[in-house]
C-alpha cells in the first residue's frame, strides 16, 4: 500500500468538563502494589521520622506485622492515581486539606482510588472553575487507608446535574490515632527535643534537591501523565515541575527531624505559592502554632511549615527577622507574596508551599 496516513485518533485524559455533576464518582484507572522495593526508594528520598514508618520491630511492639507504608507516599499516591482520568485536564492544583492516614498500609497490598466531586464553583473573576473533591486509597480488601481532599483550577465547567451522595462521614473519624496511642503507652521513645511551646520558630538544617531523574521515576511510578513533569523534550530542563504532592511531603519529612520521634503527621492544609522545578534546593521552616497535651507522655504539636526554594536555611536565615502576620491566618499564595514583598523581599518568591500541620508525638 503505497499513499501517506495522517494522525485521526486523540485520547483524551483528565475529567470531561462538558460532563461533571455534583456527586459524581470516578474510579482510578490503576490499582498499583507497592512492595519493599518501592518502600525503600521512597525512604532513601524523603526523610522520614516516624517509627512505624522506619522501623519493623517498632511496628511488632505496636502489635502490626510490618512498618507501615510512609504518609507522604500514601498522600503522593491518592493524589497521583486520580491524575489520568480526572486532574490531567485541570490548569493548577490549588490545596490539599484534611489528609488522612486511615489504617495501617504495609508493603506488598495493592491500592485503588476513588474520586468524588464534592464541589464546583466558578473563580470570582469568571473566567475558571474550582473543583474540590475527595480522594479515598482504599487497599485489596476494600479496606480505606488514606483520604484527602483536593483543590483544583479548571477551565470553566457548567455542572449538568447532581448525583450521589457523600462518602459516609465515619471515613473521616480518626481511629488510626487512637489505635496508636493505646498500643504505644509504656514503649520507651527517646526525643532529643523534649519541649516545644506555643511561639517556636525552627530553621530545619536539611536542604536537598529533588533530582531530575528521581522525579521522572516517581512522576513515571504514580502514573502521572501531565506532561510538564516529565516531557524534556517540549520544556526545557528549568521547566520541568515538581508535583505538588512531593514537594509537601519533602517539606514534611525535613521538617520532621527536628519533631521526631513522630507517630504520626496529619496535613491539614497545605498550598503552593510558587513552583518547584527539578534540580531546586527544599528547605524549611516551621512555626508552632500550638501544643496540646493529649495524655500524660504525649503531646500533638500544631505547625505550620514554610518550604523554601534554593535557600540554605540555617546559615541564610539564623538572623533573619520574619513577619508575625506570616503566621497567623495567610491562606492564599498572593498574601504570602504580599507580605513578603512588603516586609521581608528577601523571601519573595523562596517560599514555595505553606503547610499546616499536625505531629503526634511522644514526650517524657
């Protein structure tokens, strides 16, 4: 056969904005088994503080058969395995709230993911929409280990109708807490820090990139087909994103050094204020916003985490003065910038997320 053959067939990913209801449910392409191997990636790239989550025999006295699968990959995972049929089409992922660590997730289980629009709302301008929706990981045996919700910009979106109801609430009761508390009593964790208070303010020394190759495997690992994470070949190496989900859980983890021994962190809120390319340098810094005395021997830290781009943290930043109002209330990127231009230009355009948080921890 002889002649030319022109392209007629385009597949196209992401959720349908000509076809969006409040309610409406999508399920996630892929169910992915995550063994030991992918564990032990994850943990040689992001620092981790939390016993159950470094240590197996740790996890035998709390009576599980395994470490648990770290937080900041189960975040990474829920989020990432909506991305082919319903975030590929959205222009700017916004926030991540009420992230969850449901029940215990060990190497070896496999993992699908819900998707359900719980909100559309157009921007105040008109010109976009904003999506929330709720992301639950659920494991083989239908069991849920991990939810969050998530805040996204699209392209202007008319809902066509409303269907289904909510998940049922109980998925948000906190159990996993409770369960950790009542198996830990009585386990000697040693804290090097054994006094945080309301006021703190923490440089955390740990600066480290994420590297262009270690972002094309994990971008490649959860299945993430936006191709401004992977494609050098359409941007050019400064132009290559980061995802959102792992530069909060990089933030995390290097902020969690300083808190640890943790047993559990739990993101209530985080947003992106400017974009991480491959190669920047992640630091931190956190404030601590409150500390709760759950029983006697432990305590649940309030935090919110700045994470900074290119900045050498300690050395940088050991005398530097930061605003009080950086830490009292900003939630939206253009306030962080504004203020920041205002009262410390120094950091505009350095603080790449802002995240608020929780730390489970042990003191004596």
């Amino acid at each position: 056969m002889q002649g030319y053959l022109k392209p007629n067939k385009t597949v196209n990913y992401g959720l349908d904005i000509n076809r969006v209801a409040i309610g409406q449910e999508i399920i996630s392409h892929f169910n992915i088994t995550a063994d030991e191997s992918v564990h032990s990636l994850w943990s040689g790239l992001m620092p981790t503080s939390s016993y159950p989550e470094n240590s197996r025999e740790f996890a035998g006295i709390l009576g599980f058969h395994e470490m648990f699968l770290p937080y900041g990959f189960l975040m990474n995972l829920t989020l990432s395995l909506g991305v082919e049929n319903f975030a590929h089409s959205s222009l700017l992922h916004l926030e991540i709230r009420n992230a969850l660590y449901l029940n215990p997730a060990f190497a070896g289980d496999t993992f699908s993911c819900a998707i359900r629009i719980k909100d559309v709302r157009a921007t105040s301008n008109g010109n976009y929409s904003i999506v929330e929706s709720e992301h639950l990981l659920s494991n083989q045996r239908g069991e849920a280990v991990f939810t969050l919700e998530r805040i996204t910009l699209f392209p202007p979106i008319n809902v066509i109708e409303s269907s289904g109801m909510p998940w049922e609430g109980s998925l948000k009761n906190h159990h996993f807490k409770e369960k950790i508390l009542a198996r830990v009593r009585g386990i000697n964790i040693e804290n090097k820090i054994k006094d945080f208070k309301s006021g703190d303010l923490i440089l955390h020394p740990f600066v480290r990139p994420v590297g262009k190759s270690e972002n094309l495997f994990w971008a490649t690992y959860f299945k993430n087909t936006h191709p401004i994470h992977f494609n050098y070949q359409r941007y050019k190496p400064g132009e290559i994103i980061i995802s959102g989900g792992m530069v909060v859980a990089m933030v995390l983890g290097m902020a969690s050094r300083e808190f640890r021994q943790l047993l559990l962190p739990q993101v209530d809120r985080a947003f992106h204020v400017v974009p991480v390319v491959a190669e920047d340098r992640l630091g931190a810094f956190s404030y601590v916003k409150s500390n709760r005395q759950i029983m006697p021997g432990f305590e649940e830290l309030e935090v919110r985490t700045f994470g900074l781009r290119n900045v050498d943290t300690e050395p940088e930043l050991r005398d530097a003065d930061f605003p009080l109002e950086l830490f009292n209330g900003l939630d939206r990127p253009a306030e962080v910038e504004k203020i920041l231009e205002q009262k410390c230009p120094a950091l505009k355009g350095k603080i790449c997320c802002v995240t608020d948080w929780k730390a489970l921890r042990k003191v004596e």
